[in-house]
C-alpha cells in the first residue's frame, strides 16, 4: 500500500468506495506495482480477495508483499485471499495432462476458442463463499483482481470473449455483491496505420468504458530517465449518476518498499 | 574484554582463549556456478559474457527467460548461445539444447573454450624453471611485463565436447517423431503445432526425471538446467509467424513461450531463447513476445548496413538494445544508468560498452 497514492484517489483502508471497477494500464512501462499496491489496500482492509495470478507465481507477490507488511500466505490460510495460480498450473494444462475439475478455470489455454467460462465460473464460486471464513468470520465486501488479463490474448483468447468476461465479472462483483474489482491491461505501441483488430489497445478502450477509474501508467514523453520511472494519469471517470471525467498527470518513482508520487516536475533529482 | 557466556559448549577461557565462539557452520546447500544477487538475494548464473551480466543486473536469475532478438545474420546472437552453454559446461549445469537449423552435436563442437585465468599456476612453472639453467634454450622465458597476464585459448575441440556430450540432450525437430507422440499430439488438437509441443513435452520430461524440479530425493546433488533454444519463431520450427501478416500460428510462438516460463518457474532451470525478430512483421507480436519473457535483450549489428562504414561507430560491431528488465520478488528492477549500449568482437572476446561517439578525428 502506498499512502501518497491513497492520498492522491482519497481512500484509505478504512474507508474507500465499494461497487469500484479500477483499470490499471501501461503502454510500454510496468504497472504491476500499482497491483501489488491494490492487493495489500485490500488485504488491510479486511475484504475478500480472489486474485488471478496470470503471469507470476504466488512466492513473487508474496515476497513483494512481506515487504509493504502483508503476509499473503497467512491470508490463503485463513481464508481470505484465493489465489489462482495460473502460470504454474498452465503447462499441465497445455500438456493435457490434468484433466481434473481443478484445471476447468484454465480451460481457455487447452482450448482458446471456447471462452472463458471456466474461469468465470472459478471467480464466481470463490466470491459467493464470503460466509465460509474460519470460525464464522466474516470479511468485508470482495474484490477481484486480474494480474494481467492481456496475457490471455497472447494465449490466442479473444478480444470479444475477454470483454464479455469481465461483463460477467462486472456484473456480480460490482452491482450484486457491492465489491470492487482491478484489472491490469497492457498496451502496446499506437501504430497509426496499422488498425490493430484483435489487439490490446482495443480492448483497454473497450474496459475503459465500463471502468470507474483508470490508471495509466507509460514513460516519461521526452526519454529515460534513471529519476523519474514514469508518469501515471488518472482518470476520474463516471460514479453513479455523476460523470466526473476529471484527468491528471503524476510522475512516479518506485522503490523497493513503495512508490513516491509527485506532480511533473517536483522530483527530488530536479529541485 | 567480553564477559564469558555461560551455557556455551567449551567455553571455559584459559587464558588468552576468547569466550566467543564461533556459531557451528550451518550446512548451506550452494549450487555450482551460481552466486545470490546483492540487490535482491536471487540465485543467479553467469550468462558466459561478463560485460552482458552487468547490463542485466549482474546475471541470469535461476528460474528467468533470457530472450535475445537476433541480428539479421544471427551471427552475434549466436554466439551469445554458444557463450551461454559453454559456460554452462565449465560450471558443469546441464545443457539441454534444441535448434531446427544445425544439429545440437554440431553447435557442441563448436563451443568456445574458457579463458584460463591461470596466474597461480603460471608462477609456479615460472619458479621451477629458475633453478635450471637459465640459458637453457627450451624453457622460453615470457617477456617480464607479461608474465601474469591470462592466456587466452584457441577453441580447443576434444576437451570441451567431451566434457559436454555427457551432459547435453540435443533436441531435433526435424528428426522423426515417434509415431505414438505424432497420433497422441493430434488426437487431442492442442494449440501449440507439432514441434513446439514435443519441445515442451521434452523440456518438460527432461526436468522431472533429472529432478530439477525438487521431486527426487536429495540423494543427487542439485544442479541447474541450462537450456538453450535456436531461432524459436523461425519457418523451421513449422511457424509462419516470420514470414506471413496474418499468420496462422500467431499465437503458437506466444503460447510456447508462456508455458515455458511457467516451467521454468518451478524448477532449478534457466533459458535462452533466440527469436529471429527481424522477420516477424507484425510489432504487436513482437511486443508480446517481450512481455512475455523476463529479461529481454535486442542485438543489432553494423553489418552489411551503412552504419559500418559510419566513423561514428568504427569501434564497434553493433548495438545492444536492453528492450526489458525483470521485477523479480521485488517492486524496483536494475535501472541502468543508460541505455546506449555497442557490442563489439575482438580476439574472440565479446564485450559490450556504454556508446561513446566522440568528434570525427582528422
């Protein structure tokens, strides 16, 4: 959890804003960290979280995690984070080895065509059991988050299945059981002749139509920088009723127990 | 002077016997060739060019993808293969080696030698030959300004292939599969073609029964897996991703690469996969394929382009593009301090520099 970026979305722990659907994007820069940001926010907050580990294994999040003081094996036990591991699990898949009930989440790398019911399906079960903790204890509203859903693109799904994925997930996350969801999407480079159908770019536009908030992290307009790892815009998109559609820019440094947020031109390696 | 610690096994001073004691060493299991990183404590292995371990962030970390786009020859790209697995033998890693184009028996033989770094050993022959007779003419006295300088080695063909025909499982596309592995592949349609599905099924058979894994006993000691991939994307491997817009395969190089990583996240194994990238058309692709490993790197060589008769770049053979660093266990990667980077061959040794243009001479 970075407290300057609480500061700067205005939630913390303790309070923050429920039926939330977050998008975190990056075109050319890293953006994982703003995950590993969400995953501590809401383990702290006492939620529910069902995170999709696509592209790392758990022992990564969970090392990242120890460090911003959150022990994600102690949350497994206990019941309040289910993890999917989906890197590890994928190769048996692929290799059509385990053809168990277990692997039916992973079921688009056997077979990309078909969808992604099987993990819809995964992420639904795992959210309705909210009552099932350990010694009838309750968590707070639950939240899913995707570690990255453009990977699944790479696997041959497509564009059109993925968004009705997160439709699906949009719908019971957030309207029926009142919780939040954050989806990490990455880009790739705007070709401006090359009308890219089935890409990332179109569906980052398409989630981020159906987003409250959108992260966008890329790097710095004029080069490299050893400082400055990037900028981040957020996007303050529509809430109900009211449609903010509010836009600002923040560079961002990260360390390895955080992240700094600064506005352009306040870095430190500057003033 | 320190009080005496009681409770301690034989601490009892007698004299000048201090009362500190040292800790008994704990048994701590060190694999050969591979050394933990200062900055975040992960296990890394030597890519066999030192210049390039410091670009990356001192080394390869067990368990990553190291992907490398070819340059339009391949020459230097493979090199850095040959460099990777030659390494891998003189720290005595298992070797597994598959490319479509020349046999892997071939590319053993081939394998540069290491560089003997032997000053010790010099000094020592040094001294024996003083006693003798000084004007002996056999003993050839090495001019003393370079006395202690390593000698570098020609490739020297039997030492090394047989130290690593042992050791290596070449794999061979091109040769007949077996037919029980050709109908059990096509029966089930599995998304990845034919060849990049024996690879990983063998990838995959080779690490569980060497143990890489973990799931042997600790009997045998633990080793790294070196594997080393040749110009995975290219037509030979049965892909069309290098040479149509639309391919079929699209997703065949991309899908291979996922699972490998996730195999290689699970064992004591490290990779290096060349891609021919200079021919695959559509940048999306190639986008994704970085992403989808861990460390990537891009090599772009002055040849046959004008950049070599360019002053500018008269010292050097080519440009080294880091396209990707990994976050490994931690929220910050290696930030290097610059990203222009030249790569030059001399004297059979490969060493990449920070780019330095300086003002045309006269």
């Amino acid at each position: 959890m970075f407290p300057e970026l609480n500061s700067i979305l205005n939630s913390t722990p303790d309070s923050f804003k429920s039926s939330d659907f977050i998008l975190v994007s990056d075109r050319r820069a890293d953006a994982s960290f703003l995950i590993h940001h969400y995953l501590s926010f809401y383990l702290r907050a006492g939620c529910k979280v069902c995170f999709l580990g696509l592209v790392q294994s758990f022992s990564h999040y969970s090392a990242v995690s120890q460090r911003l003081g959150v022990s994600l094996a102690q949350a497994r036990e206990k019941g309040q984070l289910v993890f999917l591991e989906g890197l590890k699990d994928s190769v048996g898949v692929l290799l059509q080895e385990d053809t168990s009930q277990e692997t039916q989440p992973l079921s688009y790398v056997r077979s990309p065509g078909a969808g992604l019911e099987g993990l819809f399906r995964f992420v639904e079960c795992s959210m309705r059991q909210s009552g099932d903790g350990d010694a009838g204890e309750s968590w707070g509203p639950p939240v899913l988050l995707i570690d990255d859903l453009s990977v699944l693109l790479s696997l041959g799904v497509s564009v059109g299945a993925i968004l009705d994925f997160t439709l699906y997930c949009q719908a019971t996350m957030c309207s029926e059981l009142q919780g939040n969801m954050v989806i990490l999407v990455r880009c790739e480079e705007e070709d401006a002749d090359d009308v890219d159908e089935e890409g990332s770019n179109l569906l980052q536009r398409g989630l981020v139509h159906q987003c409250n908030l959108a992260l966008h992290v890329e790097g710095l307009p004029t080069g490299y920088c050893r400082d400055i790892h990037g900028q981040m815009e957020v996007w303050w998109r529509q809430r109900g009723e009211n449609i903010y559609n509010q836009r600002k820019i923040f560079h961002f440094k990260v360390h390895d127990k955080g992240a700094s947020f600064f506005a352009r031109g306040t870095s430190s390696a500057v003033l | 002077m320190a009080a005496p610690v009681s409770g301690m096994a034989g601490s009892t001073s007698t004299g000048n016997a201090t009362s500190f004691q040292k800790k008994p060493r704990r048994k701590l299991v060190s694999i050969p060739g591979t050394r933990p990183s200062v900055q975040n404590g992960q296990l890394l292995v030597s890519s066999g060019v030192s210049s390039l371990d410091y670009v990356i962030g001192g080394g390869l970390a067990v368990g990553t993808l190291l992907l490398v786009e070819e340059d339009r020859y391949d020459s230097y790209s493979h090199m850095l293969l040959r460099y990777f697995l030659a390494e891998g033998v003189v720290c005595g890693h298992e070797l597994f080696l598959a490319s479509a184009r020349d046999h892997p028996d071939e590319i053993v033989q081939e394998l540069p030698s290491p560089i003997v770094d032997d000053v010790a050993g010099m000094k020592i022959s040094e001294g024996q030959s003083q006693p003798s007779d000084p004007e002996n003419p056999d003993t050839m006295k090495i001019a003393w300004r370079y006395q202690n300088q390593p000698r570098v080695q020609t490739p020297d063909q039997s030492s090394v292939s047989q130290n690593s025909c042992r050791n290596v499982k070449g794999v061979d596309p091109t040769g007949p599969l077996n037919e029980d592995e050709r109908q059990a592949v096509s029966l089930r349609r599995s998304p990845l073609p034919v060849p990049y599905h024996a690879l990983l099924k063998s990838i995959q058979t080779v690490i569980r029964k060497e143990g890489f894994d973990g799931s042997t006993p600790q009997s045998k000691v633990r080793n790294v897996l070196r594997l080393g991939l040749h110009s995975l994307g290219s037509v030979l491997w049965g892909d069309d991703v290098c040479c149509k817009d639309n391919p079929a395969h699209c997703h065949a190089l991309t899908t291979f690469l996922y699972a490998l990583r996730g195999l290689l996240r699970t064992s004591l194994s490290v990779a290096m996969v060349t891609v021919p990238s200079h021919l695959i058309q559509n940048r999306a692709v190639m986008g994704r394929i970085i992403r989808l490993s861990d460390t990537a790197i891009a090599l772009e060589s002055f040849r046959g382009s004008e950049k070599e008769t360019n002053p500018l770049y008269k010292d050097y053979h080519g440009l080294l593009h880091v396209r990707q660093l990994p976050r490994l266990n931690c929220l910050s990667c290696e930030v290097p301090d610059t990203k222009d980077l030249a790569f030059k061959l001399k004297r059979k040794q490969f060493t990449i520099e920070v780019l330095i243009i300086t003002d045309g001479e006269q």
